[in-house]
C-alpha cells in the first residue's frame, strides 16, 4: 500500500483551493528506475511531486497533463506526465549530473537545471492539446511553477516543493503544497495565506518529522477556516506496454528497420532491435523473426 497521499481542501469563503501532498515512496520509485544523484534525485522528485498535484485538478478521466523543465544546465530536460488522479511518471536527461552543495548546504537544484524554459501541456481530449510556456525563474522548480500559473494561466499561486535525500542516496522524505487563489478572493484571506506561507519554507522537514497532509494543511491554512474534499492515493505508474511500443516500432518503416538490423550485425551484436521505456528502464527486444513477421510502416 503506498504512502502517496494528496489532500484536497478549499477555504469555507472560496478564496482559494489547496492542495497537500506526501511523495517520498514516489520519489524513491523514480530512484530505483533512474538512479539518479542526489541533487538529480532532488529537480526530478519536486517535478514529479509537482505535476502529480496537477495533475489531480483535471477534470476527465482521459486527461493527462505534462510538465516540462528544459534548462542549459548540467540536469539537461526533466519531464514528468500525470493523469487526472494524480499517478505520474517522469525522467531526466542526465540522470548522474551533479553539483556541490550551496554554501547553505542544501542541494543546488537551481544551478542544475540553469537557465530556460518551463512549458506545461495539457491533453483535454481535444484536437490539439492547451499549451503553455515561461521563462524559468530560478530553476528550484516551486517558484517556477508560481511563475508558470501566473503569467501563462493567470492565477495566483503558492507552491513549496521539498524532497530530502538520505546519505544512502535514497528519499528520506518529500512532499509538497499547492495554494491557488480562486477569483473575488477576501483580502484578510490572501493576507493570512502570505503570512502563513513563511512556516512552509522547510517542508521536507516537516514531512521527515511526521507531519502528515493534515498537519501541513493546518499550517498553510493557520486562523482560516477550510473543508477538506478528499484524499487521494497516488504513486509512481509508468503506462508504457509491448503493445505501445510494437507502435512505435512499426512506425519506423521496413527500411529503417533492416538498416538498424544491419548495423547491429555489422558491430557484431545479435540480429535484434531493444526499445527502452524512458519513464521505467524496462527493455523490449525485437528479434529478426518477430520483426519480419510485424505489418512495418511503408518506407
């Protein structure tokens, strides 16, 4: 049974909706796939911590919303897709990147990921998907995003993102929260939310010391009263099956195939093809029999 959770809530005078999230069994998923460095760890757990309580503010079953992070640092792109519960599945470029630690001493995801780009793409089912793209602000990923809803979707937002990583590598603890301001919000509102926006500033902290989503909630929403809707279980879930890449294989086309068939002979390797999910590492291998049997695209 996972442990990720997102808590729903909205304010009792509809000034804003919230949204509280535990990832660290999610981050730690991603970990065992990607085998990522710490700080690497850090950029990909917040985008996908993120983009899963995006995620859950779709609202049809066959939606699906994705987050793309495209920097000119060392992270290369970070990208993450969620469906409308809130499951997500991600990667990043360069998985082994890393860099020394702030003089703070916390991870410099922002000197990671450097200058560029955060573009969110929204699949609603229509014929062309809503997309939308901003500068990135500082490349720490939560005041990207705040910048991202602002500026491309107009809506004031709160975002504080944390993921600690252990000496062993691996996710300690990591989680999030989600504050946007819903339209003719109360002014005494807004004003407590700033306020209380400064007690969120060590979340993985809070998280690690086993504050669960309520607790957080309680202190993003301190002296402002709030109905919680639901919570909902979430996890890390690649999508990707043989049928979907017998596709993309078929999409290549016969020539393209024999070509790539041919090289592999020629390096001495066997006469096989091997697509590699992204999301998950898992391999599909295509043997020459299987392929000359495969309806191939026309070249």
């Amino acid at each position: 049974m996972t442990n990720n959770t997102i808590l729903r809530a909205m304010t009792q005078d509809g000034s804003a909706r919230v949204h509280v999230i535990r990832s660290t069994e999610m981050v730690n998923r991603a970990i065992e796939y990607h085998h990522p460095s710490p700080t690497a760890t850090a950029a990909l757990g917040r985008v996908l911590t993120v983009t899963s309580m995006m995620g859950c503010m779709l609202g049809e079953e066959t939606d699906s919303i994705t987050v793309s992070i495209e920097g000119d640092g060392p992270a290369g792109r970070i990208l993450a897709v969620s469906d409308w519960i809130g499951n997500v599945r991600g990667y990043i470029q360069n998985p082994a990147a890393d860099l020394p630690l702030k003089p703070s001493g916390k991870l410099d995801v922002g000197g990671l990921v450097g200058d560029g780009v955060i573009t969110v793409i929204k699949d609603l089912g229509g014929e062309i998907p809503e997309s939308g793209s901003v500068a990135l602000t500082s490349g720490e990923i939560a005041e990207d995003v705040t910048t991202y809803y602002a500026t491309s979707e107009q809506v004031p937002t709160l975002c504080a993102l944390g993921v600690l990583v252990d000496t062993d590598h691996t996710c300690r603890a990591a989680g999030g929260i989600l504050v946007q301001l819903l339209p003719f919000a109360d002014e005494q509102t807004v004003d407590l939310l700033e306020r209380n926006a400064a007690d969120l500033a060590h979340l993985s902290s809070m998280i690690d010391r086993g504050m669960d989503n309520k607790a957080i909630m309680d202190v993003a929403l301190r002296d402002i009263p709030y109905d919680v809707f639901d919570e909902l279980t979430v996890d890390y879930k690649c999508n990707c099956s043989k049928a979907k890449m017998d596709a993309v294989m078929r999409s290549l086309g016969r020539k393209q195939v024999n070509d790539l068939l041919a090289e592999q002979v020629a390096e001495g390797k066997p006469a096989e093809l091997e697509i590699n999910c992204r999301f998950c590492n898992t391999r599909y291998t295509y043997t020459e029999e299987e392929l000359a049997g495969m309806d191939l695209a026309k070249d």
